[in-house]
C-alpha cells in the first residue's frame, strides 16, 4: 500500500472521502485508497490526481493555493506544491517510528533512571516493531514551513521546512498518554488538540511544549472550532457531546445537542457554525455556539468533512463522496414537503 499508486478510476467522484480543502478557487478532496479529487467548479464536477500510496488518506489542508498536505493511515504524509496535481511523500509510518525511537533513545541517554523516560522508549521501540500501521488523524501548518501532524496513540510530528525533514514531538505530547488525537484548533500560535476519553490539550508557543486543560467530560472529542472575534472554543465528540468556553479552556459549560456523536464541524465565512452528526443532520449556531438549531436538507449522507468553497457553498465529504449542499435549496424543498 505505502508502494502502491493510486489507481484511477471513473468512479473515483463517487468514492468514500473523508476531507476537504479550499486551495485558492480550487477544492481538493482525499479519501480512500489514496483517492485525491480536485474541482475548479466550487465542488460541482471532480476530477482524479493520483498520488503515491494507495492507503486511505484522512485530511487534507492548503496554506496557499498551491501548496498542501494530506495525511492518511500508515503513518503517510503527502505533500503538493501545485494546487494537488501532483503529489509526493514525506513521511510514513515506518520512518515516523523510527524518528520517535531516535528522540527517545536520545532522551533516555541523557535522563538515564528516569522511570517516565524509560517507558517512552519502551513504547517507542514496540511502535518501530508494529511497523506503518498508525493512522494520522489531523494536521495544522502555521504556514508554508511550520506544520504539525497528530494521530493514533498520542503520535505527533513537526516540520520546521515544509516537510523536508519531521521531528518527533510526542515528548511535547506526553500528557495525552497514549490516547488517539482526533482534532488540531488554531489561533495564531496557539493551538488545541482534542481527542480520546476528553483528552484537550493546550499549547501557547506553536507546538513546542503542551500542557492538559481540566474538561468536564469523558467522552472521546472530535473537533473543535473558535468563533470570529477568537474569544470562544467550541468542542464537540462523542454522543453529542459539545462544550463551550469563553475563558481559553479554563471552563467549560455543555451545549445541549441531541445524543447522536458530532463528527465534523465548520466556521463559515459569515460566523455561522455547522456541526455534522454520524446520521448526516446538520445544527447551526449564529450566536457563537451558545444554541444550535437543525438544518433543513433535501437528503442525507453519513459525514466526514465540511468545507465552504469560493461561491459560498457548502461541501461535504462522505460515503458519496464530496457533495455540494445547497442550504437555501434545501430549506426550500423542505418547506414545499411540509405544506398541505
């Protein structure tokens, strides 16, 4: 799979997909086996790019409108500098094991006894044995250098030159213990990472150190968004589970959802923000995720990304592939449904 090409296909537009990018006026969508789509048309007609690895890729982000990344299982990390046309790897599952042996070997050499630092090591040497079998779950780039990528089991990687070279930071991520990392939040150099059992942590210098944030609530978190002016967090996971805070995470209170886990999450252009449920119902919230309210739509869809495109559509990734929802459209079809 890590040597394996993407095939094309002429179904590739109707393959699952799980994220979605905005690269300029361009879209580019990542999914299974390797599956990369772009469309120039706001999410109307896709095309396939083939890519290096033929292993499902999980998120997809751009900086610019030519140059990105996607991350997907195996540990695999892939770079473009050409809006997604072309793709190469940078790292994979077996050269990031390889990296954390490194750092904590190096670690343990200088911190010999320490009983913290002998367990990293442990771990980090079962990690090189299990080989490129850890997916990678979220990524954030500051810009076109600076980039971090998060996974399965509390890994974590950084670049400091565009992916030419990572650096193992699951030192830095020690407080998340082992547990997955589902979601990367970003406000200028801070940055929030949610993930397994309420794992939040909290990092005030760009990624260099981390420290847990106290959270309410146990259940796994997906994902997290702020508001426009930067002076709210929403969290949301697990069986509806979604929290707010106002004060960078000290607290937290719990927004009322319906029991049904929150699986994808966006802020659009105008504030609003739309939380995507695992049955493909939409809520939005227009008072900075204090309430949110469902949102009517002509169809359904198991979801895995959101995204807006240039035109002000909303797109979203899923078993169907990437799809365009035509809010307004949908509204009105309902409505017609629900007259006599």
């Amino acid at each position: 799979m890590l040597q394996q090409p993407s095939s094309l296909s002429v179904k590739a537009d109707r393959s699952v997909q799980l994220g979605t990018a905005q690269a300029g006026a361009r879209l580019v969508s990542v999914g299974e086996r390797g599956l990369v789509l772009v469309s120039d048309d706001n999410g109307k007609t896709w095309q396939q790019r083939q890519t290096p690895v033929s292993v499902t890729l999980t998120r997809v982000a751009f900086v610019n409108d030519q140059t990105g990344w996607a991350i997907g299982h195996a540990g695999v990390v892939l770079a473009t500098q050409d809006g997604g046309n072309t793709w190469v790897k940078q790292l994979d599952g077996q050269q990031a094991a390889a990296l954390e042996r490194d750092a904590a070997q190096a670690n343990a050499t200088a911190n010999a006894g320490d009983a913290t630092v002998q367990r990293r090591l442990a771990d980090a040497q079962r990690l090189v044995a299990d080989g490129a079998d850890k997916p990678l779950l979220a990524l954030h780039f500051l810009d076109a250098r600076r980039g971090l990528v998060v996974g399965a089991f509390g890994m974590g990687f950084a670049t400091a030159d565009g992916g030419q070279t990572w650096q193992s930071v699951m030192g830095a991520l020690g407080a998340a213990n082992g547990r997955h990392l589902y979601g990367i939040h970003a406000q200028g150099d801070n940055l929030l990472l949610v993930g397994e059992q309420g794992l939040v942590l909290q990092s005030s210098n760009g990624g260099n150190s981390f420290s847990r944030l106290p959270f309410p609530g146990k259940g796994s978190l997906f994902g997290a968004l702020g508001n426009h002016k930067g002076d709210a967090l929403l969290v949301y996971g697990l069986k509806g589970h979604a929290y707010r805070s106002t004060d960078a995470g000290a607290q937290w209170d719990r927004i009322d959802m319906p029991p049904v886990s929150l699986v994808a999450g966006l802020r659009l252009k105008d504030g609003t923000m739309l939380l995507a449920d695992e049955s493909g119902q939409l809520r939005r919230s227009d008072d900075d995720g204090l309430h949110f309210v469902p949102v009517p739509l002509a169809r359904t869809m198991v979801l895995a990304g959101l995204v807006q495109a240039r035109d002000g559509a909303l797109v979203a990734s899923g078993i169907r592939g990437s799809v365009r929802l035509d809010l307004a459209a949908d509204a009105k079809q309902n409505n017609k449904k629900d007259k006599p």
